[in-house]
C-alpha cells in the first residue's frame, strides 16, 4: 500500500467524532488521495466501512498496532460536493 497522504489523529475521541471528522477532512482531499485515520475507538472498525460504503469512498485496510487502530481510506468520490436532490413536485389534474 502506497502511503497515505494525510493523517487524521481521533485517539481519545469516539463515535460519532471521528467518522464527522474523517468526512470534513475528506471534503478537503483530491480524488485518489488517501487519509490515514488513527483511533482507539474499537467502534472505528465497523464505523469507517459503513460510512465508505454510503459515501462512495474506497475502504482500504484497517491496521491493528497495540491499542492504535490505523484505518485508511481512499478518496473515491465528489459525492460531498453534489447539491441535495430537489424534490419534484407532482402535478394534479
């Protein structure tokens, strides 16, 4: 795996913290690149995977290194910068 273009320090914090967190800092990264998140919330591991499917953004790997959970996630997607969709309206005769 190539290395990832940026960190994201979450130790200390959890749920929802770090998924809100990854997903402003995600907002900011061009596409392909990828954020290294770091956490000691064991939550992390079920949390990043269901936020990448429902975002669009490519889950990577997941590293266990003593306490630190190291998650990486790779920017796959503009999908945070399309407009909500407009509700159309229907028409009554």
């Amino acid at each position: 795996m190539k290395p990832a273009n940026f960190t994201l320090d979450t130790l200390g914090l959890f749920c929802p913290i770090p998924v809100i967190l990854t997903s402003k800092k995600m907002k900011e990264m061009a596409l392909n690149q990828v954020l290294e998140i770091l956490s000691d919330d064991e939550g992390i591991k079920k949390d990043i995977p269901v936020w990448c499917r429902n975002s669009g953004n490519e889950f990577v790997d997941l590293v266990e290194d003593g306490s630190i959970i190291k998650v990486y996630v790779r920017k796959a997607t503009k999908w945070e910068n399309k407009p909500s969709p407009t509700p159309q309206k229907t028409k009554t005769q």
